[in-house]
C-alpha cells in the first residue's frame, strides 16, 4: 500500500468516525427528548363560528392508550427517518471526503517525493564517489605493497636496485598526495566559501601559465588576459584555473595548443580555456564533469578523473555559470562566468 493510498484511507477513517460520533449524539438528543403532544377541541360560539382550541401538554395523565401508541408510532418514525437520511448522508459525505483525501494527499506528498528523489540521487552519488575514491587508493596501495615485497624477498638485491624501487615507491606515494589533495579540495569547495575577497582572473591566469609554459614546453600556451575582478576564496579560484590549464595540456595531441581569455562583460568577469586535443564525444561532456570520469579510462597516468568535478564544485560554490563543450576539431572549450564584485 502507497503512503498517499495510507493517508487517503486515514483521512477517510477519521471522517467516518467523527460522522458517526455526531450521528449517533443527534440521535439520543432527539431520542430523549421527551414526548410533546397537541391536542385540540373544537365548539361553536353564540355567533354560530366554530373555534378551534389547541392545548399542549408534556405526558398528559388523560391520554388513552390508542392515542399513547400512535405517539410513540411517529415517534419511531420519525427516528427510522432520521437515522437513514444520517446515514445515508454520512456515506455520502465519506466518500467525498475519500477523494479530497486522496487529492490532498497526492499535494502534500508531490514535494515529499521530488525531496526524497534528490536525496536518493544525492545517496548513489556518494556512493559512487565514495567507491571510486577507494579504488584510486587502492591502486597505488597494491603498487607499493608489490615494490617493498620485492625489495624483501630479492636475496640479491643492491643498492641501485633498492633506489630504483624506493624511487617508484616516491612515484605512487606523489601520486596519492595529490587524489588526497584533490579530493580535500572537492569536499572543500562543495561546502561552501568561508570568505570572500576580491580576486583577479586574469592575475591568477597569469600566475598558472607561467608554471605550465615550464612544464610542459611542447605545448603551445596562448593568453589574452584582459582586466577580470570577482569575489570569492582566492586558493579555491586559482585551483579552478590551474585544473582548467593542467586538464587542457595534459589532455591534448602532439604539437598542440592551449588558449586562455579573461575579460569583463556587463555585470559579469569571465574565463576561457580551449585547447586541441582529442575528438570527445558531445554525449561525453557532461560524464566528465563527475569526479573519477576520464575520457581515456586507462589508469597510472597520474590523473584520476577529478579536475573538472572540482571545477564544477568550484564554481558552484561562488555561483558562477560553467559552460563546458566539445570543439569539433577536437578538444574543448570550457568557460567560467562570476559575478563582478559591486563597489
């Protein structure tokens, strides 16, 4: 049974009982009410008119029998009467109020379910991430356990051999500092912002680009930084633009190129970030801002699939728009639109 066919059927209960209460009180009310009955004589005047005289008497001690039992015949009567027009009114009234149960009921539940749908969403959606966060663990773990296993069991192993592990060994453990980090970071920014300061898109752009033109040299990085101020958590900010830069050459072809734009337009700063890169498939776009998402699912590249699910958080959390698309020629072009701060 459904919770609105429970509720329909409570509503229902209560309305039978609290009618049949009420029917049955009317009814010893007129029950006991006591016997009233007229009587009436009728006699000529000296004028030759006929007057008739009524008198009303409450049990009259005169009455004779014949009279007693037509009294108390009407008076049943009369009860019957009254008991089946009640209960037919009553059943009546039940079932109307049956069905303004069942459309009360539908409304104050249609909130309670869209609620309880978001919440499952929300619960699978943890779950997921919660799932996907252990495997990414796991797998630098197993790595490790594997290189001090072969450390301990080679009888023959030597310095150089020892480095080279321990060297591996430095490899995964950067590798799950950075999911750890990452990972802070999510949970971080979709908590929300403890403070605001005022911060310049096109300051922070610069900043990152100076450390990805070092990185990676065979990239080529192409900027247009124009005058850019919002409000919002200045680390929180820059981690939105470094990802969106790290994700546009990590994620690109030989020979290829990044090109970042800020600017200010109406009431609103803005960031842009396209690169070449691979075809992705318009379907695809929207999976990739889910945390542990990558378009190549191959692992031990050191990307776990969670820089644009932190710039989505990111930017939700300063209640800035994301634009995210598929560039036919390949790549993406990704844009952040915040709020200019008022003066």
């Amino acid at each position: 049974m459904t919770v609105r066919l429970r509720l329909t059927v409570l509503y229902g209960l209560l309305f039978l009982v609290s009618g049949a209460g009420l029917l049955a009180i009317t009814y010893l009310l007129v029950a006991h009410g006591g016997t009233s009955v007229v009587m009436s004589t009728q006699s000529r005047s000296r004028l030759g008119e006929t007057v008739t005289t009524y008198v009303g008497v409450g049990e009259p001690a005169g009455l004779t029998e014949a009279l007693r039992g037509l009294a108390a015949e009407q008076q049943a009567a009369i009860m019957h009467r009254l008991l089946v027009q009640s209960g037919v009114a009553l059943a009546v009234m039940v079932a109307v109020s049956v069905v303004l149960g069942w459309v009360v009921a539908g409304r104050v539940l249609r909130p309670l379910h869209a609620m309880n749908g978001r919440l499952e969403a929300a619960l699978d959606s943890h779950r997921r991430f919660v799932a996907n966060a252990a495997h990414e663990l796991r797998t630098p773990l197993t790595l490790e356990h594997a290189l001090l296993e072969e450390a301990v069991l080679d009888p023959e192993a030597t310095v150089e051999t020892y480095r080279a592990q321990f060297a591996e060994l430095m490899v995964a453990s950067e590798q799950q500092a950075r999911l750890l980090e990452s990972l802070l970071v999510l949970a971080t920014s979709e908590r929300g912002l403890d403070r605001r300061e005022s911060v310049d898109l096109a300051g922070l752009a610069e900043k990152v680009l100076v450390r990805v033109r070092g990185e990676r040299p065979g990239v080529v990085v192409e900027a247009e930084l124009g005058s850019a101020w919002t409000t919002g958590d200045p680390a929180l900010v820059e981690r939105l633009v470094a990802n969106l830069v790290d994700n546009a050459t990590a994620y690109n072809v030989p020979d290829g190129w990044v090109r970042v734009v800020t600017g200010t337009e109406g009431a609103f700063s803005w960031l842009s970030v396209s690169n070449s890169g691979p075809s992705v498939p318009p379907e695809m776009v929207e999976q990739l801002l889910n945390p542990f998402q990558r378009l190549d699912r191959t692992a031990g590249d050191g990307h776990h699939g969670l820089g644009l699910s932190i710039v989505r958080a990111i930017a939700a959390a300063h209640a800035a728009e994301l634009v995210v698309r598929a560039r036919p020629e390949g790549g993406l072009v990704v844009g952040v639109r915040f709020s200019v701060p008022v003066v």
